[in-house]
C-alpha cells in the first residue's frame, strides 16, 4: 500500500491496516529508523497484557537449549 505525505507532513495510515493492526484515534505509533529502511510500529494501550504469552516456557526452552549446547560438547 502506498500513502503520500502532505506539505505539513503528514500521511494516512490505511483503512485495512487500522483494522487488522487495531490502530485507533489513540493509538500511539512509533517510528523506527534503521538507517536502511522506516517502520511503523504501533503501541499498545496496555504493553503488559500484549507482552502475554511473549515468555510463556520461557525457561523450558532455554534449559533445553543449555542441555543441548551441553550434549554438543
């Protein structure tokens, strides 16, 4: 999808990507530069509650990771 930004800066964030990405009037964007390319992030209301499940078995994997470095010695 292509958007242009205007005179004062500004550009449209578009109708299906507000849907799918939930992005509403409130919703805070950030802007991440990598020197290469710009993306769009949007942040959410609430960073604990989307961070959720991010960690789940968390620490089975890294001990199964630890136990196969160790098997790999």
């Amino acid at each position: 999808m292509r958007t242009t930004v205007t005179v004062r800066g500004q550009t449209v964030v578009p109708a299906k990507i507000r849907r799918d990405h939930r992005i509403t009037t409130s919703t805070q964007l950030e802007w991440v530069d990598d020197g290469v390319s710009i993306r769009v992030v949007p942040i959410p209301d609430d960073a604990v509650a989307a961070a959720r499940g991010l960690t789940r078995d968390l620490g089975s994997r890294l001990l199964g990771e630890r136990n196969a470095e160790r098997d790999a010695d």
